[in-house]
C-alpha cells in the first residue's frame, strides 16, 4: 500500500498544483487525511448506511410509480366513460339548437375533468 502511495504522490502534487487556485479544494489536508482514515477504519458502517439509504429510495421510488400508474389509469378510465357519455348524449340529442348548448356544456365538464386530472 505504501508503495502505491509513493508512486502516486508526484502525479497527486502534479494534478494539484496544474489546478487554478479558484479551483482547488478548500479543505485542508489533515482534515482530508483523517476523513480518509476513518473510512479506511470503520469503513463498513457507511457502506451499510448507503446500502440502506439506496434500499430506502428503491422502495420509495416505486411507491411512486405505483402511485403514478394508479393515476394514469383511473384518468384513463375517467376520460374513456366521459367520451361515451358525450357520444350518448351527442347522439340522444335531435334538435340542433339544443345541440350547440349541449356540446357546449361537455366541452366545459371535459375541461374541468382535465384541471381537476392536472391538480393531483
């Protein structure tokens, strides 16, 4: 290990020192050094944390989706009951001065279902 170390410090100091100071890391080195430390030491618990926190995201994030695709299909389902009650009504109606009224009135409640299918 401490002659991997060796012969990595001179490019380290290389790539280092090649870096504009604006840049450049604002930590100092012990403290680096001791955070390195401490990874090397009792490493194995922050690796079971980050395998904890990843199992947590997973879990969540296909909460998520489930809940997504819940939403997508009784929005589907809404939209697809809506278009055959506008087709039945549409197709009920025989006077055409009714009919204006009628398409006019859907067209409002099939604008409110896509508000109100926006909002959740």
């Amino acid at each position: 290990m401490q002659k991997l170390w060796w012969r990595i410090q001179p490019k380290n100091l290389k790539i280092r020192t090649s870096f504009p100071r604006t840049l450049q890391q604002r930590l100092p080195p012990e403290l680096l050094s001791s955070l390195a430390s401490s990874l090397v030491e009792g490493g194995g618990q922050v690796f079971e944390i980050v395998a904890a926190l990843t199992d947590l995201q997973n879990a969540s994030e296909k909460a998520h989706f489930r809940r997504r695709a819940e939403l997508q299909r009784s929005h589907a389902d809404e939209r697809r009951d809506f278009d055959g009650r506008y087709r039945a009504a549409v197709a009920e109606e025989e006077r055409p001065e009714q009919l204006m009224a009628l398409t006019q009135a859907l067209d409002r409640e099939k604008e409110e279902m896509r508000r109100k299918q926006v909002r959740k």
